[in-house]
C-alpha cells in the first residue's frame, strides 16, 4: 500500500520557478517536496522552510536523488542566455537522462516545465535551439512510457499569481504569464488522471486552472 504523503522530487528547485513549486507543495497536503540543488550553500534556504534537499547535478550522475521518490517535476534550465553546450546539456541532455531515471525508479508521474513553442521550434527564432532543446527533451518524455504532463508556459514574469490561466495545446500569440501562475499549474498537474499523457501552451487568463485544464481536457 502507497504511502499518503508522496515526495516529490523538484529538479531544479533552487531557480525562481523551482522555489515558488518548494513552497506550494510544503502547503499542499499530501506532498512532500524535495529539492534537488547543485550546492551545498544553496541548503540553507530550504533548511530554514523544512524542505528535505538532495544535492545532484544534472550534467553528472544523480540516480541517488530519485530514492524514495513518488513522483517528479523537472522546472530546470540553463537560462536563455546561457551557451548552446549548457543548454543542450541542462534542457536536453539533463531532462532525458532524468526521464530515464524516473523510468527506471518506476515513478509515477512525471510533469514537464517545458516552454511555448517547443512542439514545433521556429527556425528563424533566435530561442530556436533553446526551443529544440526543449522539442527533444520533450520528445523523449513523451516516448518513454510513463504518465506524463508537458506544460509550456508563455513568458515567465514576477508578478504575483492570479490562480487563473488559459490553456491551449497551441496559442497562435505569444503571451506571458507569473512565474507563480506556472508553479500552481505544475502542482497541479500532479494528480494522476490530471491531464494525462498530454501537452499544452499557458498563458495568464481569466480561468481557474482547475477549470482550464479540465476544459482542455474535454476539448
């Protein structure tokens, strides 16, 4: 019999996206997050909230971090700004291999932050081979026979989240949406049936995401 609390393991839990997902599972009953960080002086922060850390990094080996692991949320990246190698090696390269291992550690869920526009990269974007990064991460998840969600937010800001959203499995128009907005959908995504197998574009909206994604669904 499955243990009522689960834990949750957050790849990439030290960025802006990845602390807001710390935060809202520590609140959120029946999730346990843990929080996968790089460094030892990154602890700190989650020590002080009471959320377990495992220290892995992604361009090396970290199967230790999936012990005990129910379900998974990968929320990291390189940053736009980052070079083509780190990109490949954190967005593409990372994501995969911890695809693997969720396989392999028989997870039960395993949700994506991915980005807008991932499903067919723009060749003439200049985030085209962050976009293809993404695309074949997104790919091998989508191949690799777990229960899955691949959520792609619009443009990532700071404001404070509005619990609402719209959601499309493609937007014609580039949009944005909170940071805070994207991590309650990633939460929320969490529960087995909840947009299963499935991928889709959000932006900020006038929708519950409960509802928006149920919708979706229904389309």
């Amino acid at each position: 019999m499955k243990q009522d609390i689960q834990n949750i393991l957050v790849i990439g839990a030290n960025g802006s996206t990845g602390q807001l997902i710390c935060n809202l599972l520590s609140e959120s009953p029946g999730y346990r997050p843990v929080a996968m960080i790089r460094k030892e002086s990154q602890k700190e922060q989650f020590k002080e909230k009471n959320i377990r850390t495992v220290i892995a990094d992604l361009e090396e080996d970290f199967g230790h971090a999936f012990e005990n692991i129910d379900k998974v949320i990968f929320a990291a990246g390189a940053g736009g700004s980052s070079s083509d190698e780190k990109t490949i090696a954190v967005d593409q390269e990372g994501a995969k291999k911890s695809v693997d291992l969720a396989k392999k550690h028989h997870i039960d869920k395993f949700v994506m932050l991915s980005s807008m526009g991932a499903e067919n990269p723009d060749e003439d974007s200049e985030l085209y081979k962050y976009l293809k990064a993404k695309h074949n991460a997104d790919e091998h998840l989508k191949n690799s026979g777990l229960n899955y969600t691949i959520v792609r937010p619009g443009g990532l800001t700071d404001e404070e989240g509005k619990g609402k959203i719209k959601a499309e499995q493609s937007f014609d128009d580039k949009g944005k949406i909170s940071r805070e907005d994207v991590a309650m959908t990633l939460v929320h995504v969490l529960a087995p049936e909840v947009a299963r197998n499935s991928y889709f574009e959000i932006l900020t909206g006038d929708m519950r995401i409960h509802e928006a994604i149920s919708q979706l669904s229904e389309a």
